[in-house]
C-alpha cells in the first residue's frame, strides 16, 4: 500500500476555493514560510478511500481478541457511546461553565462532573476525586504535584520518590516532571517489592512512594500494609497508579489499603477504548490530607444546585474546562449501568480469566513468578529463546492466528516476558481458542520450526525493521 | 570470553583505567540483552559523579536502561560518536562504543570491582 504523499499528484484539490472577491491582507513577511509545506494533493474521495483501507487494517478490540497485558483493552458497551453521543452532553459549550451567569444553563452537566467525581472516590476509598487530568500519567504528574505541595505547605523540602523496578516508565517520568528525583526499589524474587529493601530507602527526604496494585507482574502487594504503615511513619504518602485497578473494582479500595492519592484511568477501566494516543481521562483521587491542593475549579453542590470553587491552596488548573468531560460521561453511564454488583464481577472475571488461561498455559510456557496471578499472567519464553525463538516470534505468530500479540519484553524484570491480560470481557471459547492457538506456537517453538522466526505472513506488512523506525524516525501515513 | 584489562560491575558496566582517567560503557551481555541500540543518553561535562549514580542511559527497541558510574569521579570526556551512532554500543561495545569517560578518580576504588573470571561466573549466575 502507497503512502498517502506517494498517492499526491500535483494539483489536485479536494476543496476548491471561490475566486478573492475582498483586498488581499498582507501578512507579516516573519509569518510567512520560506518555502511551501509538503503536503499531499488528492481529492476527496482518494483521501477517504485511502484512510477508509488503513482503518480496515487495523487490530481493534471491535475486531479481535487483544490480550495486550498491563492495557486492559476491554470491551467498551456501545450503550456508553449512545450516551456520550446525547446531544445535550455532545453539544454543549464548554464556556457555560465560565461564569456564574451560564450555570443554570449547565447544571446536568455539573451534576454529572459532581457524581462521577463521588463515584470514583466511593470506588477508589478516596474523599475527593477531580476529573481535569486527561490521561493516565497526566494524573500521576497531578498526584505528584498534589504530594510536592502537601509537603511543602508543611514547611520541609522532600526531593525523593520511591519507584518499583517494576513500574511502568511513566511513574518515574511523572516524578521526575513535579521536581523529585526517583529511587528505584528491587523487586523480591517472588516478584512482589522487596519491602525490606523499600524500608532501607525510606528516610526523611522521602516524599512518597508510588505503586501499582496488582503490580505490572500481575500480582497483589502482599505486604501493602505493612508498606503504607512504615511510609506513614515518615509522613512519606503512598501514591496509587490506577492502571490496574481493573483487578481490583469493588473487591478493595486503594484509600482501605492506606492510599492517599491515586488516579484512574476512564479510558481503559471505564468504556472509553484505549490506546493510539486517543482522548483519555486520569481523574486523581486524593485522601484527606491531599484534598485542599486539588486542582480547580471543583463542582459543589448547594441543595440541588451546583457551583463551581477553586480551593485556596489549589495547584491550579489541570486542563482547560473539565479535561476530557466526554469520558466522564461514558465512565458515568458504565457505573451506573454496571452498579455495585456489575463493578465486582468486572473484577472477578478478569481474575477468573486470567487465572484459566496461566491454568492452560503454565506447562507450555514458563509462568514467571509462582504466586497466583491477579487480571494478568506473566510468562517467560527464556525456554523457548534458548531453542532460537523469541518472545518477539510468538508474538508475531499469533497475529497470523488471528489475535493481537500479548505485551512482551515488559516488564523489563522479566527476560522474554509476554504478558497476557485477557479482561472480564472474553468467553470462555474465545479464551479456549486464544489458548490452542498458543500451545500450536508452543509446539512449534518446540521443533524450532523456522517460520516462527519470519510471522507473520498474513499481515499486510511482514517483519518491521524495528530497529531502523527506532533510529530513523519519520511519521507519514 | 570478557576482556582481562577492564573491571565489571553487577549492573553490567566496565570501567577501564587508563592512567588519569577512567573509560566507562557497558559489557557485551548488557549489549545483547538490550538489542540493538537507538538511543544513547550522554552526562554533561564537568558534572562530579557518585559511585552507582544514574549519569546516561541507553535505549534499544525492548527497553531503557540507566548507566550507573562505576565509581566517584568527574565526567572528563563522552563518546558524542554514539548520539549519531548508538549502533557503536552493540558493534564495539568495549572499543569504540565507550560512554564516557572519568577523571578525579580513586583507582583504589577499582579494586571493589569484579575481574573477567567473576563477571563471567556472575553473568552465568543469573542466566535462566
């Protein structure tokens, strides 16, 4: 397939314009460029039939099992788009809620940013939750920046966050981006933190620690607690990364584990399909001592009015308006859709799930730690390398099989890692199928069938020279 | 197997002590595991250095990885070659693919660090 600037043929227009019929404003010589942008010429209809194809060669969770581990890509109820597509929600004006004159006219929308916002703290065992930051680790620079001025409005300077190996890149970004330098912290060899290593690493300098619970190996914190009581000791605050709180919905809540800060990821554990960069929602969650640096504007509400107060000791502004308001009106409808009941079987199952496919696969492939897996189940394919296949070649394998590759090669703890998260959203036959199709591969990697090492060949592209997109970047489509 | 004249470390450095000052990168394994390297992260001149600190890092298609300093020293010197040619660290990894090296370093330090014999048995250790 061409490129789109390979499918450009000079002169060709999609639009074209009416003839000037008003003086020409000059623009400033400085705002002019020097020579004309690269862009590519076609009509309306190549344009449409060109991004129509590409679209139809793409792995979705609408199209195909998408086992991609860490991301839970579930599922999204198409009952949460008719919701977000209600035009009272889809056309609203964000500057209603600029001034007070407008709020009367914005009430429902306030209400629903109110609730949401009550929702995600009940879930979260938070006392406050605000929905302005519009990803996932644009709400951990929000918890980072909520733990630098709860510290420094106690007068001392904290220049330290404590990570696990086994973190996802963005925690330590995140820290690094709010001003603190970041200690990593060991795994343990069952691949829990080595919490006596984190009880090395704490001093008074420490500010906080970040985690994520289920961890990225898939497995619960056993010693949570006794982690948060000896961080508590030095007023060291626990921040939880909401990114795998799928495991956990209404089963325990962060804030009883004694979180004091967290975020949630809307798109991913609430309706909105994930990933590509789309628009997304990290509201942060935040414990008593973190609630008066919330962002602002905050919804309050006054009887069955709702209003909108920054609080004094803000961190200011997130986003502009609400952040992404549209996902916090799916996430709104998939609560309420789901209730209590719905949001603990969310849980269960993707536990359940994950636990059937380690079950099916645990003599194949070598699970990578011995406790029982949480809503993922890590593998290590070092077995199967030392035979010449890679984690890389299985993961090719199976998109010649019809599914999206499991996450491999992260966790970086792991060696040859793959990385399964089937979410609560697959049947049982699909699991079943998903597994054969693993134990095929498994089986060849046995014979080191030469194949694996040139999947796939069904895909409209074969092997990617990775490493020259890597040193070569160069984006067009 | 790793050559005799340069010290290891466990996260995978080598330091080579050539009089003054001290070479630094990382070790044929380290090189391996990471694949083939896109992007080399180099310390800026000048800057005073712990001994296990974070002071470059190196990425390949699978992961990141910080390089932590052998030992205490001052940055004297850093393989700009590798910011066009990150390729170097996998081709030549105790040659021309160097990181950076040191100066004001306590070469009594280096005796802490392991010889080739070790580093070997150590890598072999924690092979699976």
């Amino acid at each position: 397939m061409q490129l789109i600037y390979e499918k450009s043929r000079e002169g060709c227009r999609a639009i074209t314009f009416d003839a000037l019929d008003v003086p020409e404003a000059p623009l400033p010589a400085g705002l002019l460029r020097a020579e004309a942008a690269r862009l590519p010429e076609l009509g309306e209809i190549e344009v449409v039939r060109h991004f129509t194809n590409l679209s139809r060669r793409n792995f979705g969770v609408d199209s195909h099992f998408y086992p991609l581990g860490s991301c839970t890509m579930k599922y999204n109820p198409k009952m949460a788009e008719a919701v977000a597509a209600e035009p009272g929600l889809a056309r609203l004006h964000p500057h209603l809620s600029s001034s007070p004159a407008y709020w009367p006219a914005c009430q429902g929308a306030l209400q629903l940013v109110y609730e949401t916002e009550r929702l995600l703290a009940e879930i979260g065992g938070m006392k406050q939750v605000s929905i302005q930051p519009i990803a996932g680790a644009h709400g951990e620079l929000a918890g980072t920046l909520l733990i630098a001025a709860y510290h420094r409005a106690k007068g001392r300077h904290r220049d330290t966050i404590l990570i696990p190996d086994s973190a996802h890149g963005t925690n330590p970004a995140s820290a690094a981006i709010a001003g603190f330098k970041v200690v990593q912290i060991p795994s343990a060899p069952d691949g829990t933190l080595d919490v006596g290593a984190f009880k090395a690493a704490l001093n008074d300098s420490v500010a906080a620690i970040m985690l994520t619970c289920p961890n990225t190996h898939g497995l619960f914190e056993p010693g949570i607690r006794e982690i948060a009581a000896a961080a508590h000791e030095h007023d060291t605050l626990l921040y939880y990364d909401g990114a795998n709180l799928n495991a956990i919905i209404g089963q325990c809540r962060p804030g009883d584990l004694g979180f004091d800060v967290m975020h949630f990821n809307l798109h991913k554990t609430f309706a909105t399909p994930h990933g590509m960069g789309g628009p997304g929602c990290g509201p942060v969650g935040v414990g008593p001592r973190l609630e008066p640096f919330l962002p602002g504007p905050r919804v309050v509400k006054d009887g069955d009015a709702y209003s909108l107060v920054t609080p004094e000791q803000s961190i200011g502004k997130m986003s502009c308006f609400f952040g992404n308001f549209m996902i916090a009106v799916r996430a709104y409808a998939y609560i309420r859709h789901l209730g209590d009941k719905g949001l603990k079987e969310v849980a269960q199952y993707a536990v359940l799930n994950a636990n059937y496919i380690h079950a099916r696969l645990k003599d194949a492939y070598t699970p990578a730690f011995g406790l029982r897996f949480m809503h993922e189940c890590v593998f290590t394919a070092a077995p199967q390398a030392k035979k010449g296949v890679k984690a890389l070649d299985i993961a090719k394998a199976l998109l010649d099989r019809g599914y999206h590759a499991p996450t491999i090669y992260f966790p970086l703890t792991v060696k040859e890692s793959i990385m399964i998260e089937p979410t609560e959203t697959e049947s049982k036959q699909t699991l079943d199928d998903f597994c054969d199709a693993m134990l095929e591969i498994a089986a060849l990697a046995d014979r080191n069938d030469n194949d694996l090492a040139h999947a796939p060949f069904t895909m409209p592209v074969g092997r990617l020279d990775e490493v020259k997109a890597a040193r070569e970047l160069n984006c067009a489509c | 197997m790793y050559p005799n004249d340069i010290k290891y470390t466990k996260d995978h450095e080598w330091i080579r002590d050539e009089g003054g000052v001290c070479v630094v990168g990382i070790t044929a394994h380290a090189a391996s595991q990471l694949g083939d390297v896109t992007y080399v992260e180099l310390p800026e001149i000048g800057q005073d250095v712990k001994k296990g600190a974070a002071v470059a890092s190196v990425e390949s298609v699978k992961a990141a990885s910080d390089i932590y300093s052998p030992v205490r020293g001052r940055i004297a010197e850093v393989n700009d070659d590798l910011l066009g040619k990150p390729e170097l660290v996998n081709q030549s990894p105790y040659d021309q693919g160097w990181f950076f090296k040191l100066d004001d370093v306590d070469t009594a330090d280096l005796r802490h660090l392991m010889d080739a014999a070790k580093y070997e048995a150590f890598v072999a250790e924690h092979a699976e």
